[in-house]
C-alpha cells in the first residue's frame, strides 16, 4: 500500500524580526529562513515553540530555546546552552497568508498531543532556591506564554503529594507536573499506583515543567514480604545512602553539604557485610557467582512458576511484579561492601551521573558496587561522576539486571550498627538510628520496611509515562 505523500511546505518571504527572510514552514512542523549574511535558522514545533498568536497579519511565536546570538539553530544543534525564552515576530505580505500559515501551525501543534490543563504540585521547599519562588518567577510565566491552563497545589506534609495523586480526578487534565526535588515525584507515582484505576492513572504524563515528548519510564517495585515501596529513581545502600541521609544535618550549607560529607565519609570510611543476588541482563551474564538453588534464606521461591505476575498484597491498586519469572538464572555476590546503587535513570542530581548507560524505558536496572577501594581512589571516583567516566575504573562493577536482592547487613567492626537503604531520596530501611539526625516526623514512625531481611527489586518495563526532552 502506497504511503500518502506529504504535506508540502509553505514558503513565503516574510518579514522576521525586522528582516525579510525566504521562509519555510516543512510538514516536519520545522520553521526554517535565511538571514541575510547568508545564515540558516529554524524553529522546531516539537521541541522548541510553547505558543503563538496571531493578529492580523503578524504571528507571534514564543519559543523556548538555547542561547545562541539571539537566535535558534535547528534541532539545538551546537552544543549545550542555557535555554531562553524568545518571542519571534513574523509579519506576512498579507492577512491571508497569515491565516494560512496559522492553519498549518495549529495543525501540527496540535499534533503533538501537547497537555492543555495541567496539575502542578509544588513543594513550597523543594530543591535548592525554593520550588514556590522558582514556580512563580521561572515556570508561571512560561504557562502563561504558551497559553496553558493550569491547577497548582502546595504540598503541607510528607507523603500529601501521595495523597493527591491517589484522590484527584484524573479526566480534568493532560498531565501533573512536579515542582519540588525528587521527593514530590516519587510519592505521586505511589499514589498513582495505590488507585483503583491504576493501570490508565500510570499513564498520565509526569514531569517538571511541561515541555518536551511524552517517554515511557519503568517503574521498580521495591519489596519485602507483602510490604511495597514503588522507584522511578535508584535504590541506594552504603556509602552512597550514608551521605545522602546523614548529610541532612548540614542543610545549613547548601549544597555544599554532599560534598563535605563525602569527604567526611571518605576519610571514615565504612564497610558493610551484606548479600545481593541478581537476575543479569543479557550480556552480562559473567557477573558475579551462580547460585545453586533459587531460595533466599527465609525460604521463599524467587522463580515459582505459580507466583503469577503480581504479588497479592491488597485488595486493589497495582500489585506489584513478582520477584521471580519462569527461568530465571540468579547470580549473586557477597561483601563486605563499599556501596550498591541500584539505578533506574542515569541521573542522580543535576551533576551526578551514577549510571550513564541507563535507559528511561529498557526494563534493566543499571547496578553500580564499589568493595574494595583505596580512599585516595574513591576520593577521585567521587569527582569523576559529573560524566559517568567513574564506571570505567576497576574498582567500580557496573553491570545491568532484570531484578535485583539485597541482603543487607551490619558494619565491619562494629557489629551493633547496621545502615542505611534509600529509595528515591526516603529512607525505607535503617539499621542504625543513631548516625542521622531525623525529623521528629521520622522519629515518630518507624520506616516502611526491616533494615536486614532480603528487599527485593523487579522492572515493570515502560509502566509509566514522563515528559522528558527528545
């Protein structure tokens, strides 16, 4: 069957920003003139422009693109800039022809799926300047540019973003949008999944600010027992979980708390006893040691043909995947242990790139484990990890699988005093309360799940649906 040819573009010399230029708009939704030293611009519908207007014969774009002499390069070529808004003036030779042109620009806008009402959720403390002043100054104006309805609520308290993602009627918008740190996200996620219409709620795109394409993005399902935590980000133990949690105490300094305590950290450097038992991807299936048998230590059968595909701990919501799948070969590795880092997303923070392989949507976790390692080593590790370049030293395993076991246990030389177990920025498990200065809130209630029994990590490969840049 033939393809439909087409949509043929329209071009028409046009006035831009004062300087009549030969301009294109393809049925790529690319807009393209040249200037008149010769230079070739364009705008892209998809990635670049939040709104236009039109008033008579004059359109208005308004775009969000890098800085780069005032002008935008096609598809952000030339290397990484800070992105600016710009508004760019078109005044067509005549009314019809703007009218024309409008057409075939809202048409593809329209194409895109863009969200028209969206629900921001801001953590008025959020991240490092502060969500609220960061939503009001940066990204309030930029809905207002790009014409976008929107409902915004402040978080109160721990665990309120849950509570809304889990009660809000879902059919009044395209989308929710987090504005906080990494916190707001992963409790909406949790919300979403404890609904009982959980399985179209996943699918309602997620994100910062609204630009970008609609991803898939796997969902983890941390678990012990009937006990469940859902990840989007990473799960964390050792040294890694020491620096995130029990650097709170210095908040006071910024963000330059992570880096005086790992510094700290470094130069009293722990190690922890412990067990991981993994399912490895394809291609890495040298890692580690095999196991014998498919048994954790309390028993359970981690590939039991009748588990089914979920795991039955309440009534409705999602349930979870199952640990185990028909065949499955685990390997394992034992400790002592500098740090295991279990990662869903390469980034960690907007300069740390723990798992630079890592895919949005490839149903893997990318595992990162540290033993034995100089200081003057781990020193340099730490500095490296900007880029990911840190992985290609012999002193870091970096390895993908399809699920993942931790066992973990308590210090070396110290054998009253266990860890940590971070997931997605929350402490979900502790072994020692003494080395963190919680939250009265923390204090009061005890963490979702037993800091020693096996926690247990599966991918639900392209579950829910994020708004990232192409």
């Amino acid at each position: 069957m033939a393809k439909e040819p087409a949509a043929p573009s329209l071009a028409e010399k046009v006035r831009i920003d004062g300087s009549v230029a030969e301009t294109t708009l393809g049925p790529d939704g690319a807009l393209r003139w040249s200037s008149g030293n010769g230079g070739e611009w364009c705008l892209t519908f998809d990635s670049e422009v939040l709104g236009f207007q039109t008033e008579g014969s004059r359109i208005t774009i308004r775009a969000f693109v890098e800085a780069s002499k005032g002008t935008a390069s096609c598809g952000s070529q030339g290397g990484l800039r800070r992105p600016v808004r710009r508004d760019y003036v078109l005044d067509m030779p005549t009314e019809e022809a703007a009218s024309m042109w409008t057409e075939k620009m809202r048409a593809y806008f329209d194409s895109l799926g863009r969200p028209k009402r969206l629900f921001i959720i801001v953590n008025p403390y959020g991240g490092k300047k502060g969500a609220l002043r960061i939503f009001n100054t940066e990204i309030k104006p930029l809905l207002v540019d790009a014409n976008v309805l929107y409902t915004m609520k402040e978080t109160k308290h721990q665990l309120h973003a849950q509570e809304i993602a889990k009660t809000m009627d879902l059919l009044k918008y395209d989308g929710i949008v987090c504005v906080s740190g990494d916190g707001v996200l992963v409790e909406v996620v949790n919300g979403l999944l404890q609904r009982e219409d959980w399985d179209s709620a996943i699918q309602v795109p997620l994100g910062i600010i609204p630009a970008g394409y609609r991803r898939p993005l796997d969902v983890v399902t941390v678990a012990q027992g009937k006990t469940k935590f859902f990840s989007v980000l990473m799960l964390t133990w050792g040294l890694v979980a020491d620096i995130d949690i029990e650097s709170e105490k210095y908040r006071w300094m910024g963000s330059a708390r992570l880096d005086f305590y790992s510094l700290l950290r470094i130069l009293k450097l722990r190690k922890y006893h412990g067990h991981v038992q993994f399912v490895p991807a394809p291609g890495y299936e040298t890692y580690g040691e095999p196991i014998t048998q498919s048994f954790c230590s309390s028993g359970t059968e981690l590939c039991n043909d009748d588990q089914g595909d979920t795991v039955n701990a309440s009534s409705y919501g999602y349930q979870g995947l199952a640990m185990g799948a028909d065949g499955c070969e685990w390997r394992c590795m034992n400790g002592p242990f500098i740090a295991v880092w279990i990662n869903n997303v390469p980034w960690a923070g907007e300069d740390v790139m723990p798992a630079p392989n890592a895919k949005f949507s490839d149903g893997y976790l990318d595992a990162v484990i540290i033993k034995d390692c100089p200081k003057s080593v781990l020193l340099s590790l730490m500095l490296k990890m900007s880029d990911g370049s840190y992985c290609k030293s012999p002193y870091v395993t970096y390895f993908k699988v399809k699920a993942f076991r931790l066992e973990p246990g308590n210090r070396v030389g110290n054998p009253t005093k266990g860890g940590i177990v971070d997931s997605d920025g929350e402490v979900i498990a502790r072994g020692d309360h003494s080395d963190c200065n919680s939250s009265k809130q923390e204090k009061e209630h005890d963490n979702l799940m037993t800091y020693g029994p096996a926690i247990e990590m599966a991918v639900d490969k392209g579950l829910a649906t994020i708004f990232s840049p192409r």
